[in-house]
C-alpha cells in the first residue's frame, strides 16, 4: 500500500498531496502489534512515516459508542468460530473507564479534533499518554467474544499505545451510526 501511495506522488510530481482513508492500524505511524503469531509488523502508515516524517499527517479516529457494520462471529458464545463473510450492523456501549475513547468522551463534546501535537510534554495529560491506555480498534471484522489467550483473556479490537506515537491528530465522534447500503438501481 506505501509503495502504492509513493508511486502515485512520484507519478503526479513533487506538489502533489494525497488524502488516504483507511483504519487506524493502517494509518498509524507506530507498528502495529497483534494478539496473534502474526506478532509485531509495519503498518501502512508506519512504511510512509519512514519515507515522508514530518511532511505526512496522520489523523486517527476514536468513538465513544453506536453502531457500525462489519464482518465477524455471529455467535458471541463461540468467539473462535468461523467467520461470516456478510456484513452485519453491531453495537457497542461506552467505552471502559480507562480507555481513550472514554476520556475523550467525557469532555462532554461530541464531535471533535485533538491536536496530539498541542499535548504539553510533562503534566498528567502526558503522562497518562505515555501509560499506553487503551483504545478501540475495530475494522472490518467483529465479535464481542475474547481472545484464547495467557489470562486475563485478551478482547480484540483494542490496542494499547500512546495516541502520540500513532497520530497527529485523533478525530472523537461521541456515537456513530452504521452505513447503509443503497440499493442498486436496475439496469437500464
């Protein structure tokens, strides 16, 4: 995907800007880490972080609770199961206490941009980020189900991290509502 992106900047020449929408462990500068054996590897963003540092922006998305569609489990008491390859539409409650998205969530607005740039360097603000809290991490699959994994079981779909690390700026939403498809029309 980063070769992808560079070839096409190259192509158009050196003005050129781009504007990429992908998820947060696509986009983010950090390398993305996984419970699995696919372990630790690049991401997308981190591959273009290497090639462009400070000239790419990164903007990471965050949401306190709603709906969204994915693939995933259908049945939450067998998260190992296989996989539905439709989508489906799923909810989620607010975010736990600790996460990323429950702070930002409890600043009381519900659509925002947080310049991860303006965090002061000392102070509780950093510092709590340095703690590496949780953030979710949903794509396109899903299940409510738990990780098999060295206890305490580990849920999918959130990360630990510093938000600085990943982003330059982390878009909040307080609910999201899921896409809907719109019928195909007829040919004609």
């Amino acid at each position: 995907m980063a070769d992808n992106v560079s070839a096409l900047l190259e192509a158009e020449g050196p003005q050129t800007k781009a504007l990429l929408l992908a998820h947060n462990e696509h986009v983010q500068r950090a390398p993305v880490s996984w419970f699995s054996p696919m372990g630790t590897f690049s991401s997308m963003g981190n591959f273009l972080h290497a090639r462009f540092g400070t000239e790419q922006a990164v903007i990471g998305f965050s949401f306190n609770q709603g709906s969204f569609r994915a693939v995933g489990t259908i049945d939450s008491r067998d998260p190992g199961g296989a996989y539905d390859t439709r989508m489906h539409e799923w909810v989620v409650g607010a975010a736990p206490a600790h996460f990323v998205d429950a702070a930002l969530a409890r600043t009381g607005l519900p659509l925002f941009a947080l310049n991860l740039k303006a965090v002061p360097q000392n102070g509780s603000v950093a510092q709590w980020m340095a703690s590496k809290p949780w953030q979710r991490a949903i794509g396109s699959s899903f299940s409510h189900g738990t990780v098999n994994a060295p206890p305490p079981p580990i849920k999918p779909y959130q990360k630990s991290g510093d938000p600085r690390d990943r982003y330059d700026v982390l878009v909040f939403v307080e609910s999201t509502t899921a896409t809907h498809n719109i019928p195909r029309r007829a040919k004609v």
